[in-house]
C-alpha cells in the first residue's frame, strides 16, 4: 500500500477536494502569471518609456499612453495574483512547517500591500496629462519632472517590497529543503534569490550609489530561482506520497503535542 493511501487526508484537503498536486500546479500557473506579465509592468514597459531626458519621458508616455496604461493593469493583475498564491503555497507546506507557511502568508500579503500602494503613484502621469489644473498651473519644466518622478519613486518602492518578499523567498526556501517532496536544489535556489533580494534593497536604501556597481548581477538569481519553483511546480507539482506521509507526520506531531 503506498504512502498517499495509507496516510489519512488532510480535513483542508478533503474541504476542497485539490490533490496536493493540484495545489501545486495552480501555483504554479499563478506564478507563470505573476512573472510574465511582472516583467512586462516593471521591467520591459518602464525601460522603454522613462528615460534620462525629461522632455522625452513625458513625450513618451504621451505617445504611448495605451501601453503605459496597459503596464499598469498588468502590474495591478500581479498584486492580485499574490493573494492566490499565499493561500495555495500555505496548503503546500503547512504539513513542513506551519507556522513558517503562515509567517511566509504575512510576509506576502504585506509586500503585496505595499506593492499596490505604489501603483497608485505611476497614474501621476496620466493626471497631469489630462489635468487642466495642472496644465494652467506648472510651467512645462515643472510638469516634465512631474511626470518622471514615478519612475523614480518606483526604484524606491521596489526596494521595500522586495525585501518583504526576499524574507517570503527565504521562508519559502527553508520549506521547500525540509519538504522531501520538492527538490532540495530548488530550496538552494531560492535561499540565494531571498538574500539577493535583502541585499538589493538594502543596498538601495542605505547606499544608493554601491547599487549600480551590482548591476545585473544582484538580478540574476531571480529568473532563475523562481523561474525553476514556478516550471517546478506547473509541470511536476509534488511528489504526493511524500506529501502525504509529512501531512500524516504533521498530524502526528500535533496530536502529541496537543496531549503532552
């Protein structure tokens, strides 16, 4: 008999009715989501629109503003995404660690927070441009660096939410190594990703200048770690017999603690 059969299912398990490798692959679909349109909302849309030059930047959101727009619907589709995300991977690894699942929920849900908050800031272009108040008001100078400021704010906002989501990964990291039904190297990957991430935004906020000199190279872990979680997951998901034997371990452990 094997493991899945003979361990007893988890009550949450039965309330849904989701094989834990169904979990897994919603995850994991979530999180294709969650990078693809990510990297088009804070990476590809802002590298082609916010420049160096004023005058062009506001030019450029001008004359592109359907795809500036379209960037910030697909940011927003990415906040959205993570509140998913943090109930499905609790599911996952509440039979590793519980309360580390849930402190990864909090660690979440409050970058998620933060992120969103700063969406708001990237519509100031857009409110100056179609702002008469604004228009009649600022001198073109002024409205110019209006509407580049997002861009700069951005960076700063980026850098406090990615250090809630570094812990997130480091969390995620630890429980993936303890799983035994994911592979240990995935859990390597993601350790080196969650410290980029720290070290990345620290380094933006305490020393500015020592952040261009990292370069690409603090980015890197990034693709790679959670690029390998996410195919992981979508693709393979879990191994279900070791999934249940830790629920059925988790149960046990509870039990006796709850009798001691």
């Amino acid at each position: 008999m094997t493991a899945s059969a003979s361990a007893p299912r988890p009550a949450s398990d039965l309330l849904t009715g989701a094989t834990p490798r169904q979990l897994a692959r919603s995850a994991g679909a979530l999180y294709l989501v969650n990078i693809v349109l990510g990297a088009f909302a804070i990476g590809l849309v802002p590298s082609m629109l916010f420049v160096s030059d004023l005058a062009k930047t506001a030019h450029n959101i001008q004359t592109h503003e359907t795809l500036y727009r379209l960037s910030l619907a697909a940011h927003v589709v990415v906040t959205l995404t993570n509140v998913p995300m943090a109930l499905l991977f609790y599911e996952l690894f509440k039979v590793v660690n519980r309360r580390l699942a849930l402190l990864d929920v909090f660690f979440t849900l409050v970058a998620t927070a933060v992120e969103t908050a700063g969406i708001v800031n990237e519509f100031t272009p857009l409110a100056l441009l179609h702002g008469q108040t604004y228009t009649g008001a600022l001198p073109a100078a002024q409205m110019q660096a209006l509407e580049h400021l997002p861009g700069d704010l951005s960076s700063v906002d980026y850098s406090i939410y990615g250090i809630f989501y570094g812990f997130d990964i480091l969390c995620v990291a630890y429980l993936v190594r303890r799983s035994t039904f994911m592979p240990k190297s995935i859990g390597i990957l993601l350790t080196i990703d969650g410290l980029a991430y720290l070290v990345g935004g620290f380094t933006a906020m305490i020393a500015p200048g020592v952040t261009s000199h990292l370069g690409p190279w603090i980015q890197i872990p990034a693709p790679i770690g959670e690029g390998s979680l996410c195919l992981w997951l979508l693709i393979v998901g879990v191994d279900v017999e070791r999934w249940y034997r830790r629920a059925a371990e988790s149960s046990v452990a509870a039990a006796t603690t709850a009798t001691a």
